[in-house]
C-alpha cells in the first residue's frame, strides 16, 4: 500500500513547578505537564500516529515509561529518532493535521512557532502541518484545566511503489 494514515492521541495532567512545553515550545504558564519525560503531549501523539501509520510499535513500546535514561528526555529527540525509524521503511511524511484541546492558557498564538519547530524538526513544509486549537467547553477534566490532550492524523506515502 502506497499511502497509509495513522491516528495518535496523547493526554498529560497539569502540575505545578514544572515548564510547559508543547510541539517543542515553551508556553507562558503557571503549570507544567505531568510527565516521566518532558511531557510533550503534541510530540507525542504526532509520534504516535506515525507509528500507527507506519506499522511500527507503538510510543510505550519505543520508549518504555520505565526506561531510566528516558527521564525527562526533550521529546524532540524522540520524534527524530521516529522520523528515522519510518524513513528507514521508506515512509515520508504528506501531511500531519492537530487538534489540541486545552482550555486555558490560550495556545492559538503559539500555532506558527510550534508549526515552524515541527517541519524544522521532520523536514518538511510548514504548509504540511497544521494544528488546531479548542477547548472542552468547561466540561469534564479537560474543562477544569486538569490538563490537555492532543489528537494527530497524518498521512504518508510510501515511496517503494
Ligand atoms: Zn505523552
């Protein structure tokens, strides 16, 4: 098959004292990601759907939560080391599409920074990512500002055929 989607999905919890970095951004905020790494959740669900997409393990196999040398590792790392993975299988990347939920702080003027870090980062377009961003509407978890979560879908092509 020449073209393949993936889904990935990635959701931490807000904690104090720590910095807020998403899609390799620091955020101004009062509040961290709770994490055994720096707890990019927007890498990490854009790893994930990779994965997915690729037929590859998944994040938790990759990078077990256990793994010491893991701990607070920049997950820009791992994404490169992903990039690697699905281009050794002769994958590249057509387009990867973002939705963050968050309710607060306001990330929309973060968008092209995180944009401009993700396609430096894989080696693609800016115009080949996007992302988008919400909030829960004040209901449930998300809506309490408990924490965030991200939804990623991207295509590949596989360029064997
Ligand atoms: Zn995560």
């Amino acid at each position: 098959m020449r073209f393949r989607i993936g889904n990935g999905f990635d959701s931490h919890r807000f904690i104090k004292d720590k910095k807020f970095i998403l899609g390799g951004v620091e955020i101004i905020y009062n509040k961290g990601l709770d994490a055994h790494s720096d707890g990019d959740a927007l890498i990490h669900a854009i790893i994930d759907c990779l994965l997915g997409a690729s037929n590859s393990a998944d994040i938790g196999e990759l990078f077990p939560p256990n793994d010491i040398s893991l701990k607070n590792i920049n997950s820009e790392t791992l994404l490169s080391q992903v990039l690697d993975l699905i281009n050794k299988k002769n994958y590249e990347i057509i387009n990867i599409d973002c939705i963050i939920i968050c309710e607060e702080p306001k990330l929309k003027e973060y968008k092209p920074l995180m944009i401009k870090n993700l396609s430096k980062i894989l080696k693609i377009k800016e115009e080949q990512i996007n992302i988008k961003t919400k909030t829960a509407e004040k209901m449930g978890a998300l809506g309490r500002k408990e924490g965030l979560a991200v939804f990623t879908t991207c295509l590949l092509n596989n360029t064997d055929f």
